[in-house]
C-alpha cells in the first residue's frame, strides 16, 4: 500500500500543479483582455480628440476666410488696424498705398 499511497499522493500533486498552472494561464489571459479593451478605449479616445480637435479647426479656418472689412472704420472698430496682407479680412482696398498694410493712418 506504501506504493500506492505514494502514486495516489504523486498524482494529485500533479493535478494540483495542473489546476495552478491552469488557473495563472487564465488570469494572464483575463489580464491581457482587459489591456487590449484599456488600449482599444483609449485608441478611440484619441481618435475622437483628433477629430474633434481638427472640425474645431475648419471651423476656425472657414470663419476666418469669412472676414470682410467694408472699410477703415470697421477694421479699426474690429480692432485690427492696421491689416496686413495674410491677416484675415484684408483687401488691396483697405491698403491706400499699397505697401501690405492697411488702414495704418488714424
């Protein structure tokens, strides 16, 4: 019985050790899930604070590109006189002597 005893006690060792190692194969295969969801979260956070960020950036661009001065008085009641060229608004109008800036004099 001694040899018995002892192939009974050697067997269950051995599906203990199974059951350990089956049981850690599980939690680092739950871990890895829950970083891939963590990371797919965070990748489509990023994405949207992208696409956010860049229509918030038409929006700005397209307001821009919609400035118009009728004249001196509006840019200046704007406040920004003088206008160059590449500033939002400007046109040859607005620039008497035709240096790039306009509506410099009071």
């Amino acid at each position: 019985m001694d040899q018995a005893a002892a192939d009974a006690k050697a067997k269950a060792e051995a599906a203990a050790k199974a059951r350990a190692a089956a049981k850690a194969k599980a939690k680092v295969a739950a871990a890895a899930k829950v970083k891939a969801a963590s990371t797919a979260k965070t990748k489509e956070a990023n994405q949207a604070a992208k696409a956010k960020t860049a229509a918030a950036e038409a929006a700005r661009r397209a307001a821009v590109r919609d400035v118009y001065y009728e004249n001196c008085d509006a840019v200046r009641a704007a406040g920004a006189a003088p206008i160059r060229i590449g500033d939002p608004g400007y046109s040859r109008d607005l620039d008497r002597d035709g240096d790039g800036e306009g509506c410099a004099g009071n």
